[in-house]
C-alpha cells in the first residue's frame, strides 16, 4: 500500500500544476517560467503558500497577504488528480515491467492533457489546441510503438475490442477515425449547437488511445453523465438551450471506463 500513497502524494502536486496551466491558458500568462501569484492582489506566492491541501488549510482559505478567499477549486483539484493518479496507478501498474510503465506514461499524459482541457473548458467553454496537438503528438508516437515495438495497449473492457475483423495495431485509429466521425456529423446536424467542434477534435485525440469498444463505453459514460447535468441546469434554471462544457464529462468517462469497463461488460456477457 505504501507506493499507491506516494502515487496519490504525486497526484496532490500534480493537480496544483495542472490547475495552474488551465487557469493560465486562461489568462495568456506563461505556466512554465512565471511564477504563482494570487489572482487577485498578485502577490507572489512563497513555497509554504503552494502546499497541496495543507496550505488551504494553514491559510484558513483566505489568502495571506490581500485575505482574498481561496476558491474551493485549488484543494478540490488537487485532490481529485491525487484520486486519478491513485486509480490509473491501480489499473496500470508501472512498476510491473517496462512495458507497464511507458502504458502508464502514455495514458498519464493523456489524462493530464484531458484534465487540462476539461478545467478550461468549464471557463471558457472552449477547447486549446496548444493541448490538443500535444496530445495528439503523444497519441501518434503511443501507436507508432504499438506497430513497431509490439507495445502492448491494455484492454480496459470486454465489449467489441474481439470482435473486430482489425488487427491490434490499427484498433486505436479505427476508433479515432470512426468516433470523432460520429461526433462531427452530430456536429453538423445540430449546426454546432449540440456539440461543438472542439468536442469532435478532443474525441480523435482520446480515440488514438483506445480500442473501440472501451471508447463505446467512454461515450456511454459521457453522455450519461453529461445529461445528468444537463437535467440538474434545466430544473435549477427552467431553461433548455444552456452550454454544458463537454470535455469534462469524457475525463470523467474515461475515468469511469477504468473503474467499471471490465465489471460492467463482464457481467453483461455473463448475463448473455
């Protein structure tokens, strides 16, 4: 139990980072060589001011040198990436083989990605494409070694991935190809009031990462969350055309295909 903490320690940091490169996508700011500040007096902020969790807590919430609350989001996020890192570290132990490790890194860096993109399209709802590209980047090198190194992408559901007349090394661009295909009719359908098209460039990207049938289940999931939402803004706000951001509900679907894709599916074929 010892490394799955260390994992979440990271994860607590990792979130701090992360929620710095959203919020300063946001601002134009450069999030590699300037410093933290407070948002609102701009003071720069020391070390013991950038404690994940403990210095919300030390700090009472409150800046310390403007008294400024501190919005809930810094420790919400910081623990929420220490939960994904904890569960991504459960499903794909790195410390199994090399191999584990360069999966693990592979998908460490697409949900980091993705977290970025979902943290920033809650404010904007829009999506960069600075992140996008490099995440495509990463997905284009992540088959490249399945084709020519034999990398071995891990099933993370039962359904569809067997059944497909494709051999293992062009499962993730079929879905790729054929997932953001979807989306982007759905786009045009609804002339970009359902979806819009960074949603159809974000699913390409996710797809470069999975086989179909664990995409299936991102959108599944997706889609079921973001409705949910969908209907607590309509009763909340007694209006029907309100933007819901949708990058954060496909990190949360695919969050969810890690925890459930195997039970789910399993018990589905057990079943039938």
């Amino acid at each position: 139990m010892f490394y799955p903490i260390l994992f979440f320690i990271f994860g607590l940091f990792w979130g701090s980072f992360l929620n710095n490169i959203a919020y300063r996508l946001k601002t134009g700011e450069d999030f590699f060589f300037l410093r933290s500040k407070c948002p609102s007096c701009q003071a720069v902020l020391s070390p013991k001011e950038l404690i994940p969790i403990l210095s919300f807590i030390f700090l009472k919430g409150k800046c310390l040198h403007c008294q400024t609350k501190i919005s809930l989001r810094y420790p919400l996020t910081e623990i929420f990436t220490g939960l994904w890192v904890f569960i991504l570290y459960l499903k794909i132990n790195p410390l199994i083989n090399f191999n584990f490790f360069l999966i693990f890194l592979f998908y460490f860096l697409l949900l980091s990605g993705i977290f970025v993109l979902a943290l920033y399209d809650l404010d904007t709802f829009l999506v960069d494409d600075r992140i996008l590209v490099f995440l495509l980047v990463i997905g284009i090198i992540f088959n490249v070694l399945i084709y020519f190194q034999k990398l071995s992408p891990l099933d993370f559901s039962y359904i569809f991935n067997y059944f497909l007349p494709f051999p293992f090394y062009l499962q993730n661009l079929f879905s790729a190809f054929i997932f953001s295909s979807f989306l982007f009719l759905f786009y045009l359908l609804t002339k970009g009031e359902g979806l819009g098209f960074g949603d159809v460039k974000t699913i390409f990207v996710i797809g470069l990462f999975f086989k179909p049938g664990d995409m299936s289940l991102i959108l599944v999931f997706s889609s079921f969350l973001g409705s949910l939402y969908g209907i607590y803004l309509l009763i909340k706000n007694k209006k029907f055309k309100i933007p819901i951001p949708f990058v954060p509900f496909m990190f949360l679907g695919i969050i969810s295909l890690f925890i459930f894709g195997k039970i789910l599916t399993f018990n589905f074929f057990n079943i039938y």
